[in-house]
C-alpha cells in the first residue's frame, strides 16, 4: 500500500510542477527569446545592407555604362574630326601639286 501512495504523491507533484511551467516563464526562456529577437533583427539587418549593396551596384554599372556611352560619343566625334582634317589637308596636297 505505501507504493502506490508514494506512486500518487510523485504523480501528484509531478502534475504540479508541469503545470507551474506552462504559466511562468523562466529566466532561460526569456534570455532564449530575446536571443531569438536579437538573430532576428540581425538578419533583417544583414538583408537590408545586403539589399542596398546591390542598389549601389546597380546604380555604379549604370553610372558606368552612361559614361562609357559618353567617353564613346566623344571618340566619334573627334574621329569625325581628325577624318575632316585629313580630308582637307589631301584637298590641300592635292591643290598644291596640280
């Protein structure tokens, strides 16, 4: 008889204790949790940097490309040029011998 009341008494506070966990949180569980908050924000963090890393990216090869549209305009241009003054200075020789 005195197994099955030391049976019901660990059963007892053993239904006890569980129940004194479902309704407090202990001081693991809270440092646990903001751990859990403080990963959280630090990837949200990390995808923020992340995601203006390639904004920058972006906007630097689109930088890149207008100047290189720019730099090959210009080379047109003075090539334009350089064929003109060519041009003229054959008209010239040309002139000169005849």
């Amino acid at each position: 008889m005195k197994i099955i009341t030391w049976i019901a008494a660990a059963a007892l506070l053993g239904g006890v204790a569980v129940a004194g966990c479902d309704t407090h949180e202990g001081p693991m569980e809270r440092a646990g949790e903001k751990m859990d908050r403080a990963a959280e924000k630090a990837g949200d963090a990390a995808n923020d940097a992340a995601a203006d890393a390639h904004r920058a990216a972006d906007d630097a090869a689109a930088k890149a490309g207008e100047a290189a549209d720019d730099a090959a305009a210009k080379a047109g241009e003075a090539a334009e040029k350089a064929g003109d003054a060519a041009e003229r200075a054959g008209d010239a020789a040309h002139d000169a011998t005849h």
